[in-house]
C-alpha cells in the first residue's frame, strides 16, 4: 500500500525499511509518473514566472 509506505518515510521509522519495500516504492512510483500526462493543456490567459527556456 503506497500510502502506508508513505506514511512510513515521513515518520520517523526509516531505518527499518528494507531494501525489497524500497523497490516496491520505486516501481509504484514509477507506475504513478508514467501514467502522467507529459504536456499540460493550459487555456489562456497565462502568467509564465521564472525562467522560460
């Protein structure tokens, strides 16, 4: 469950994750970001901060 896995990073337990929790956690990540869109559809007017490159 990601968000016990979770819940576990944040506290104060991390020394007792192993390193098989680690990879389920990356894989799931991993899961999660590919799922995402690359580009995001944005309608106008738009405020652009920052460095724009």
């Amino acid at each position: 469950d990601i968000d016990s896995l979770i819940e576990l990073l944040l506290g104060d337990q991390m020394g007792n994750i192993s390193e098989e929790t680690i990879k389920i956690l990356c894989a799931k990540s991993k899961e999660i970001f590919l799922r995402q869109p690359i580009l995001l559809e944005l309608e106008p007017p738009l405020k652009v901060c920052g460095i724009v490159e």
